[in-house]
C-alpha cells in the first residue's frame, strides 16, 4: 500500500503492527446512526440497559419492535470506505488485530478477518437460559409470523439495529421464547450494565502487546471497554493515533488526533 504525504499516512507506515479499535463513526457512512455528538454527549436516550431488559417483559417488548423494524435496514447497510480501508490493511499484513465495539458485522462483510467482535454481534440471538444460539434473521421470520400486521411499520433508523417509532402502543406485539427451553431470549451483544466477556478481553490485550501502535477509527472511547485498550497501550510507552469527529475520552492520551469523517480521513491512505 502506497500511502500519502499526511499525519495519518505517516504515523501507520512507521508502525507495521497496528492494533486498530473501531467505534460507531466507522459505520456511520453505511447508514447507521451513531450514539453520541461531537463532545461526546447522548444524541438520544442512553440504550436499553441490561438490567432493565431482563427485569421486564414490557421492556423486552418494546426492545423487539424496535429491533423488528431497526433489523431490516441494518441488515441492507454495506460497508464503508473506512471498513475497506482496514480490510486493506490486513491483507497488506499492517494490522495486528481489529477490535471493534460495532456490533453490525461490517468489517468481516468488507473482508477483514483477525477481528473481536468485543460487544458481540447483533444478527445471532442467545437464549439467556440454555444458552442456545440462532440466526437474528431466523427470529426475525417468526416475529414476522406471530405478528403479521406490523409488517409494514416504518420508523427512522437508530443506532445498532434499532429504530425510533413515536407513539406507538406495543402491548399487542407477541415476542417468542426460547424454542429449546421456553427461556429468555436476548440479542448476543453487550448491554450497558453488562461486562464484556473475559476471554476477548484477554485476546485483545494479547493482540495490543503484539502491536507497536493503536489507531482508533470513530470512537469517542467514552464507555470503559474500549478506553481500557488506549489506556492501557500509554502506559506501555505505545503510541496512539485517533480518527473522530469531536472530543474523545483519551485526548490527552494521543500522538496524533485526526478531526474528520472516518472514511474520508482513511480513503486518503
């Protein structure tokens, strides 16, 4: 890969082994909205919490409209300039590991393949009872079936498989259970209030000790599990450059801060 006479050509071609983490700006050029404004406030309300989906079968409800509706457009979203990018950069063997806090699968739909998925991924659903894994597309049809006169309901996308749908009663939509044992049924990603699981944890830091440098790509690094990784790479002396619109958590932390859209700023590579 040739790279241009700027910061960020520079900075990844003295770094071979890069450790890239990737936020929701990596996916907004795809479609789909993200969380949070240039200082690094909520756009919208906070996602549902996990707490809050388990504890109620009302909220798990009004959880799956949303989703019934969000689905089908996040499943059409394609993968960015930016996605593409850090696709190229594997198969030019620059990239050590691709840590991405999306859950929306595009990176491995744009061809990367040494990625952690750290907050799972949004189309396979989990039984929180027997742990039993499906296809979200799969739920999707029974939803679709138990449920035929939402079929055309429209709303405006949202962030992660999600849509916005105004004053909308929701006591008639019927949500299945676990085929297997009648449990629970939640999307295999990472709620707030709920830990990512240990094992990727631990791979990503096997990964960043590899790494002779980070590049964060469209992340605030406001939620502790992706700030941990840049911290944790100053501590080892091991330079950090960010591509964000607006503030992030670990500014004061960066060698090299890059204020622009995610695809643009990495098309120019």
């Amino acid at each position: 890969m040739q790279f241009q006479p700027s910061p960020l050509g520079d900075f990844i071609a003295r770094h071979r082994r890069l450790f890239v983490l990737t936020g929701a700006g990596c996916s907004t050029d795809s479609g789909i909205p993200d969380y949070r404004d240039a200082s690094g406030h909520w756009k919208r309300s906070p996602p549902v919490s996990f707490q809050a989906f388990m504890g109620s079968a009302a909220v798990r409800r009004r959880y799956w409209v949303r989703s019934f509706v969000g689905w089908q457009h996040l499943r059409r979203a394609e993968p960015s300039g930016a996605h593409a990018a850090l696709a190229r950069l594997e198969q030019q063997d620059r990239l050590e590991l691709l840590v991405t806090q999306n859950v929306d699968g595009l990176h491995q739909a744009a061809g990367s393949l040494q990625v952690i998925d750290l907050h799972g991924r949004l189309d396979r659903v989990q039984c929180m009872d027997c742990h039993a894994i499906v296809p979200r597309q799969e739920l999707q049809i029974e939803l679709l079936q138990r449920n035929p006169a939402w079929a055309q309901l429209q709303g405006r996308p949202a962030p992660d498989g999600d849509a916005d749908l105004d004053g909308l009663a929701f006591e008639a939509f019927t949500v299945p259970s676990c085929a297997r044992c009648d449990g629970v049924l939640k999307p295999d990603i990472v709620f707030f209030g709920e830990s990512v699981p240990r094992p990727r944890v631990e791979a990503a830091m096997r990964g960043l000790d590899r790494a002779d440098a980070v590049l964060v790509v469209g992340s605030s690094l406001m939620v502790y599990s992706g700030y941990r990784f840049v911290r944790a790479a100053a501590e080892s002396g091991k330079p950090v450059a960010a591509v964000n619109l607006g503030r992030t958590r670990a500014d004061e932390l960066l060698t090299l801060k890059v204020s622009e859209p995610c695809a643009r700023a990495l098309a120019a590579l």
